[in-house]
C-alpha cells in the first residue's frame, strides 16, 4: 500500500500558504487604504479648516511647487485660489512697507 499522506501534506501546505498571502495582502492593502484616507482628511482639515491664515499660507507654499498645485486645484477653484494669492501677496507687502519705516 503505498500511502497518500506526503500528498496530503503538500496540499495542506499549499493551502496554509495561499490563506497566509491572501491574508497578507489584505492587510497591506487596508493599511493603504487607510492612509490614503487619513491623508485627504488631513489635507482637507487643514485647507478648508478653521484658520484661513494658515490655511491661506499653505495654499501660497503649495502653489509654488509642481505637485501642490495639483492638490490645491483638487480643493479649490481657480477663482478661490487666485483670491488667496492675492490676500497673501498683499499681506507680505504691506509687512515690508512696515519693515522699511522702522528701518528709517
């Protein structure tokens, strides 16, 4: 009689291994998930979020870089955005025009 178990135990290890990959790879996959998710929360708190100064220097921060204006224009329109270049623009003028009368 020859014997089925070396048989059987690949099989099982097999098994075991596909359960443990499957497992594996649903893990990882929530765990980007979810930090894709925290990452747009967190994006929006602080752009559309409670203080429009600073949400107001890092839509100018962002603006400035490749990347971050694909972001900004995922949050904002052009109209809102140029609103806020200017609010900035005209805040950091107005600080050296009181920089350079304390300087005279």
């Amino acid at each position: 009689m020859i014997s089925n178990e070396p048989k059987k135990r690949k099989l099982r290890l097999k098994a075991s291994i596909v359960r443990f990959s499957r497992k594996t790879l649903l893990i990882i996959f929530t765990g980007v998930l979810t930090a894709i998710v925290f990452g747009y929360c967190a994006l929006y708190i602080v752009l559309k979020g409670p203080s429009p100064t600073f949400s107001n220097y890092v839509i100018s921060t962002l603006m400035e870089t490749r990347r971050g204006k694909a972001i900004v224009h995922h949050f904002f329109t052009d109209e809102e955005i140029q609103t806020v270049l200017q609010k900035t623009v005209l805040r950091i003028q107005k600080k050296s025009l009181l920089i350079m009368k304390k300087t005279l």
